[in-house]
C-alpha cells in the first residue's frame, strides 16, 4: 500500500521548523550568486553571511560550476557598489544644495534674521551629513579589479572558509557527457536551468550551468547520504516551485528526482532565508541583513555598451572568416530596428530550407571574448546576435543590442511606433508581438520575460489592472504593437494577447 505522497514527493511543502531542521543536519551548497552578492552586500549583511557559512563547516561546499561562474564574474560584481555610492553622493549633494538655494529664497522673502538663517543651514548640513555617513557605513568594503587577492577582503574570508570545500571538476569524459546531459534537458524544458537557453553560446558549458551546479551538489548529498540544501538567489521557475510571486520550494520534479536517486529530501533557500533562520545554528544577525539580502540586485549582470570601433572590429572579422552572411544578418538586423524575424534569416542569406540555425550566434559570441581579451569591449556587454525562443520551439528570430542599432543606423526608429516610454525594457515584446502574423497568441509570464531579457514589474504578477492600463509602459508597448491584453491570470502567471481591431 502507498501513502500519500508516495511517488508524489515533490507536492508535499515542507513547513518552516523542517526547514530550520535541516540547516542543522543537511549538506549545504552555495550558488555562485550568492558568492557574488557578498560584493553587494552591506558591510553588516556581508559579515552575517560569512558567519552563518562559518558556523556550517564541513556541511558547507561549493559546486565547481558556481565557483567557476564566481571568478567569472567576480570583476563585474565589485564595481557596482562603489558606483551606486557615488550616484547616491552626488544625488544627495545635487539636493542640498537645491535646499541651500530654496532657503536662501525663501528667507529674503520673509526677512528672516540672520541667526535663524545660519541654525537652520546647521540643520541642513547636518542631515545631508548623517546621510553620506549612513551610505558610507553600508557601503561593503571598496575593491577595485587591480586589488590583489590578499587585500580583497571578502576573498580573503572566502579563502579561508572555502578551503577544501570546492568540490573538484570531473574528469574531462565524465564532465563533457555531464555538459552534454544539462544541454539536453534544456531543450527538454526540465529543471533547473532550462530559462538559460540563450546562454547556450556564451560559454563552453553551453546552457548546462545550473544543471552542473544542481547535479554535482545532488551527487554530493547522495555520497554523504544526506539531506540537501541548495542555496541560490535565483528566482526563476526553472528551480522553484511558483504560485505567483510566492516560492514554495524546489520544483517537484528535483524533488522527486532527488529523492528517487537518495531517499533523502531537497530544499531550496536564498540567502535571505539564511539570515532569516541562522537562529536555528545558534548565529546571532543584525534583523537587517535580511532585509538587504532580499533587495533584488539584477544589476550584477547588468552589461557594458557596445562601441562603433568594437562593432566595426567585429564585422571585419566575420567578412575576414568568410562568414558574410552573419555580417549581413546584423546590419539587416540594424535596419530594421534591431531584430530580424528567422524567415527574412533564410531570404536574405539564401539558406537551403533543411538547414537548421543552431549553433548560429557562436562565431559572434566567439569574436566578441577576443575583443573583451583585447580590452577592446568591457568585460560583458549584450551579446551581437540574441535568439529568441518561443514555446521551447526552433528559433524565431535574432535581436541585436539597442546601442549597435544606433551606431549602424542612427536615423533608424523601431518600424513598430512605439513612443519613448513604451520602448526601453518592453520594446522586445512589442516587436515579437508586431511581427506576428496571427491575431491571438498565449504566453506565460517566463516566456515574455525571456523575451524581455528582464523581469516583470512586480505589479505584473500583483495586479490584473496593470496589465490593462495605457498608462504604464506595459500597457503602451503591447498598445503601441496593435495589441491588447485579455485573460489574464497571476494565479497560473499566463496571459492572452489579442489584435486590436
């Protein structure tokens, strides 16, 4: 006789004392963006964090996959604090002085005493300098990429307590058929991972990474037999299991997936829950660090811009390679406002019907690490030439960068119309939508935030009305295409989209 989860492990949600139990028993492997965070972070988050890592010890690992992508992005990731801290400064002296200003005015109009006038710039300086101290003090500790190792503070704690816990790559036989496997299960929609698609000509691993970092951890627990918790700030459905904006646990396929291999249970946890729950490892954190390691802070991956000399660079080489149909791929790109449907692909570069497009961005992708080994582009930028999926299918079409759009043809607008509000972050959507020779279509919120390279506004998933509002820029992109939307469920996260008559 079965029971009631038997053969149904994934449904069953795990309640919060479970959860606490488990930071207790269970392995516990760090993502790579959580590593990264730790440069984000206030100096307090950071410190708690490190702490709660400590207090793990030998339950503590890194898959070689995170700790590959860490180092990968580790220069990326410094930079950003310091420059939010200098925005924020020169925000905050831009309005005290303003401040200054409007006093003065208002003082000669009312004939205020000199005295009083000088209290009250007292005053002024004196809560514009409690506010530089604040944004000094939450600062996390300032690196720059020449920093070496040793004086790299939170490299320094993470050498310490990272030593001989990296889990160590497989041999080159066992690694390439794991590569091979997460690629598979990309194109099969199964989790983790499988939202990366467009990684897939970024990186030797192709679109495996999660997967890599997910099997490893899993392989880990089984040979320990113990229970596992993956910690990761990544919030996408292809790891967790969504109700809309609630996250309930791993996917029930992992689940089951790791319980059928191990008998033993898996958890997913951000860093938030971390610091949220480190009373259950006796680990005393300030009731803030929480809060700051829910800050979503996307930005990480925020890229660089392309210039004319490095597009100039790259379309030499390509013609250089005989490869002049890429070229020709991107200008016409340009042309038409930045994204070129798969059909005009093969008309305008004469391709036979039977030959399929995979593997298309590589040559680009390749040309573009030489320019960033060069020092010619910053170390990430958008990448040239951008697939875009749709319904786990074959490739609909290539986007180029908005900024490679301007430098080839700088008097080009997008075809669709759109105004300036509804260009920026939803302009994608509204081309895919315009190009669309159908009067209804139907999507999941993942599948337009995959178009989208970027997340919903939370009102999306909180709101039905934002979704039916002219007035956002949501709203004005899908109108601005000859779109309306209709249907619309934050409980299943899918919405229909139909032409406007």
């Amino acid at each position: 006789m079965a029971g009631l989860f038997d053969g149904f492990e994934g449904y069953r949600v795990v309640s919060e004392a479970e959860s606490r139990q488990a930071l207790t028993t269970a392995l516990v492997a760090v993502d790579a963006n959580v590593l990264l965070n730790l440069y984000r972070y206030n100096a307090r988050t950071t410190a708690d964090l490190l702490t709660i890592f400590e207090k793990l010890g030998d339950r503590l690992v890194v898959p070689y996959q995170a700790m590959r992508e860490f180092h990968r992005n580790r220069l990326r990731a410094i930079g950003n604090p310091e420059q939010a801290t200098g925005e924020a400064r020169a925000a905050l002296e831009k309005s005290r002085a303003a401040a200054v200003r409007a006093l003065e005015t208002w003082s000669k109009q009312l004939a205020i005493d000199d005295a009083e006038l000088q209290r009250l710039h007292v005053d002024i300086d004196g809560v514009f300098q409690r506010l530089r101290d604040a944004i000094d003090q939450a600062t996390p500790d300032r690196v720059h990429p020449s920093t070496p190792a040793d004086a790299d503070p939170v490299l320094s704690r993470l050498s310490e307590l990272l030593a001989g816990r990296v889990l160590r790559r497989p041999g080159d036989k066992v690694w390439d058929a794991l590569i091979a496997e997460g690629n598979q299960r990309v194109d099969d929609l199964i989790p983790p991972g499988y939202l990366d698609a467009e990684k897939g000509d970024q990186y030797p691993e192709g679109a495996a990474g999660d997967f890599l970092v997910y099997q490893q951890a899993c392989h880990e627990a089984k040979t320990r037999d113990m229970d596992l918790i993956i910690v990761t700030n990544d919030e996408k459905e292809d790891w967790w299991w969504r109700r809309g904006p609630d996250m309930i646990g791993p996917r029930q396929e992992m689940t089951k997936e790791f319980f059928d291999s191990t008998g033993r249970r898996l958890f997913l946890m951000r860093a938030s829950d971390l610091l949220n729950r480190s009373q259950a490892l006796d680990v005393e954190v300030n009731p803030e660090s929480a809060r700051d390691a829910d800050v979503n802070r996307a930005d990480i991956h925020e890229p660089g811009k392309w210039t004319a000399e490095a597009v100039d660079m790259l379309l030499q080489q390509l013609r250089g390679e005989g490869r002049r149909d890429l070229a020709d791929v991107i200008t016409a790109a340009a042309s038409a406002g930045g994204t070129i449907s798969r059909e005009d692909i093969y008309t305008l570069c004469d391709y036979r019907e039977d030959r399929m497009l995979r593997g298309i961005t590589r040559p680009t992708a390749r040309i573009t690490g030489d320019l960033q080994a060069a020092r010619v582009l910053p170390p990430s930028v958008t990448p040239m030439m951008k697939p875009v999926y749709i319904d786990a299918g074959a490739l609909s079409a290539i986007r180029i960068p908005s900024e490679v759009v301007d430098i080839l043809n700088p008097n080009t607008t997008p075809s669709t119309g759109l105004d300036a509000e509804a260009s920026g972050k939803y302009q994608p959507l509204a081309d895919y939508l315009a190009a669309l020779d159908t009067e209804t279509t139907s999507m999941t919120f993942g599948e337009i935030e995959d178009i989208l390279g970027d997340t919903l506004a939370p009102s999306a998933r909180k709101h039905l009305p934002y979704w039916y509002s002219p007035q956002n820029s949501l709203g004005k992109a899908i109108a601005a295409a000859g779109f309306k939307a209709r249907g619309v469920r934050t409980e299943t996260e899918t919405v229909e989209f139909v032409r406007r008559s």
